[in-house]
C-alpha cells in the first residue's frame, strides 16, 4: 500500500514513517509539512492511503480533506492530531481512523488492518470477473457487478435456510423428504409440502424483485428440487481456489498471503449458525487456521512482530480455545520486553480456558511461563 504522510511537526513525520516501516506492505511515498504542496503530490501519485495531522498553519488537516478527495478520490484519509474534540467531525468526513499522539504501537496496527480491508473492499468492487459476488463468510449478503452490496430480504427464516442449503448443494437433485426433515420435521407432510412450496415460490420472487431475473432458477426434478446458477460467484470458493494458487510464503509474497488471510472475514455462514453446514464450517476453518499458522510462524522468524501479532490475534479471535495463539503471543510480547501484555495474554487464556472448557493450560506453556517470570527472560522467548 502506497503513503503519503502530512503533519507540520518534522519529528512527527520522521517517527511515524518509522512506524510505518515496520509493515512491509505499507511503503512511504512521500511526507510533507505542508499541506497545499502535498495535495499536488497525492493528485499525481493516487496514493492509497494519507495520514494527515489536523493542526497545521495555513490549510489545516479537515480543510485539505476535500480538497485531496478531490484530486484522488479513492485515497484513504487517516487522521493523526494531539486533540480528540475534532473526531466527530473526522468520522463525518468518512476518516478510515483518527490517531491520536502520541502514536502507540498495536494502536497503528488496528489502524494498518482498518486500512487493508478499505484497500481491498475498493478492489473488490471493480471485480475482473463478471457477475454477482454470493458472500457466505459471516452474514449472507450479495456484491453486485458495480461493487454496492445488497441484503436479500428474507419473509422467513425457513426461506433463507432452505435458499442456502439449496445453493450450496447447487446442481444436485435434493430430495422432497430430506428437505421436509431438514426444515419441517415436526409438521405433517401435507403441511410442510405447502411451507416447502411456499418457500420456494419466496426464494424466487426474493430474487426477482431484489437482484434480478437469470441468477439462478429452481427447478422440480425427479421428487426433489434442484437450484442451478448463472454468473454467481460464491465467496468460498474463490477464497480457497486462491489459497490453493498462493506461492509459498517469502517476503515477496507475504502481501498477498495477508491479504487472503484478511479476506476471510467470518467463518461459512457464522451467523445463521446452521447446523447442516457445521461440516464445512470446521473445514474451511480449518484451511485458515494452517494458512494462518504458517504466515504467523514467517513473520516470527523473520523478526515482523508487529505482523505476527496481528496474525495471532486474528486467530485467538476466531479460535478463542486454540492454546498455541497465546503462546505465541506471549513470546513476541516477551521479545518487545513487553512484560504487562505477556502477563495479560497469560490471564486471558487461563481465564477463558476455565470459562469455556473447564480446562488448565498444557504443561507446556505452564512451563514456559514459569521460565519467563524467572530471572532469564531473554532465553525463554526464542
């Protein structure tokens, strides 16, 4: 991602670039203490991304806003000042985030991350390829061919579960009775051959008046139903096909293994929660979790903490139970001489391993543990 940074203070300006110089998808581009001779330079580099001090002489950093969108309207603005009265404003102003000095560590990481999705959300929505974009990562939502993302407004929630197990068994003759048992189990079969018809008939004229007519169909076949696509994209599976297609991890190519592991943003339909799909879910988890395994483990042996970090934290967040993360955690915390987020790591496992699983940390990291707080803290991190 391509920077320019603008704050009337050098030193500002100097540490921040540093900062910044710890992502390795993040370049500096260009930095300037004045905002009127920036504002050229963004028109004619379209950078990604401008970290903007809002207290300057002259054009101050909410004033040059409008006029950078101006010349580069797709560039991120990222506002970095001393005072929290201007937030508001900011965010009205569509800010991607609003930094305040002095500038911590995992604060800019949050912000570097914030910044990643908006870059490849744009992206995104000049697809190379055409036709919709099906999203089942998380809530159930649509991107059409021009980017904006639609909601497919659901009567029932029989109707929309019917619609996704349709969908993901595309192509195949599902039976009227395993779909009966699957949604009306509890109904006589006359009745739930009228809610399974009804639904159906919903599914169609969702579809209809939402996105349009040509996406998919759903056709009686053979005492079952079958829901065959056209110029549907499903997230999933562009997602792992990509995966598959990655080079190995290097410093080349970690970028691009970033921006996949981002990419999956919830797991297969997270917030439905269906119990048909649990299968899937645990598999394509599964595939982030080593992908994401294997990412975490380069950024730490090449020394990008600051990456591990958010690698790992990532995957506490999907996988609160997986052990490894804190682990992990704890020793990049420990490399940074971070004694209070080694601590807190620590407390956080032992308190969500009692609370959700009734469990003790393994012997392993008990042991590790125990190392760190001894008096040679600078071995057990390695």
């Amino acid at each position: 991602m391509k920077v320019m940074l603008v704050d009337d203070e050098r030193l500002a300006l100097v540490r921040l670039e540093k900062m910044l110089g710890e992502f390795h998808d993040c370049k500096v581009i260009g930095s300037f203490s004045n905002a009127d001779l920036a504002i050229n330079h963004i028109g004619e580099s379209q950078p990604d991304a401008v970290f903007l001090d809002i207290h300057m002489p002259g054009l101050n950093g909410l004033r040059a806003t409008e006029r950078i969108r101006s010349v580069s309207p797709d560039t991120k603005i990222i506002y970095v000042t001393a005072y929290d009265e201007y937030a508001i404003e900011a965010f009205e102003l569509d800010a991607t985030d609003y930094l305040m000095k002095p500038l911590r560590r995992e604060r800019l990481f949050r912000t570097i991350q914030r910044l990643r999705e908006r870059v490849i959300e744009h992206k995104l929505e000049s697809p190379k390829e055409e036709g919709l974009l099906y999203h089942c990562l998380g809530a159930m939502q649509i991107r059409k061919p021009n980017g904006e993302l639609e909601f497919l407004k659901w009567r029932t929630t029989k109707a929309k579960e019917l619609f996704a197990y349709l969908l993901y068994h595309r192509g195949k003759v599902i039976s009227k009775n395993a779909l009966l048992e699957l949604l009306w189990p509890e109904l006589e079969e006359r009745k739930g051959l009228a809610n399974l018809q009804t639904s159906i008939n919903r599914i169609r004229s969702v579809w209809k008046n939402t996105i349009g007519e040509g996406y998919i169909s759903i056709r009686y076949s053979q005492y079952g139903y079958v829901l065959e696509s056209k110029q549907l994209r499903i997230d999933t599976e562009e997602w792992e096909q990509e995966l598959r297609r990655l080079n190995p991890v290097s410093i080349e190519h970690a970028p691009e293994h970033q921006r996949l592991l981002d990419m999956y943003r919830d797991n297969f339909y997270e917030e439905d929660n269906y119990v048909w799909a649990e299968s899937e879910r645990q598999r394509l988890k599964a595939l982030w979790l080593q992908h994401a395994q294997q990412l975490g483990q380069f950024y730490c042996s090449h020394d990008m903490n600051i990456e591990a970090l958010g690698v790992y934290h990532q995957i506490q967040k999907k996988d609160p139970l997986y052990e490894d993360s804190y682990l992990a955690l704890m020793k990049i915390y420990a490399r940074l001489n971070d004694a209070d987020s080694v601590k807190k790591q620590y407390e956080f496992m032992v308190r969500i391993l009692n609370q959700e699983a009734e469990a003790d940390p393994s012997p392993g990291i008990l042991e590790w543990y125990a190392r760190w707080k001894g008096a040679d803290r600078s071995v057990v991190h390695h």
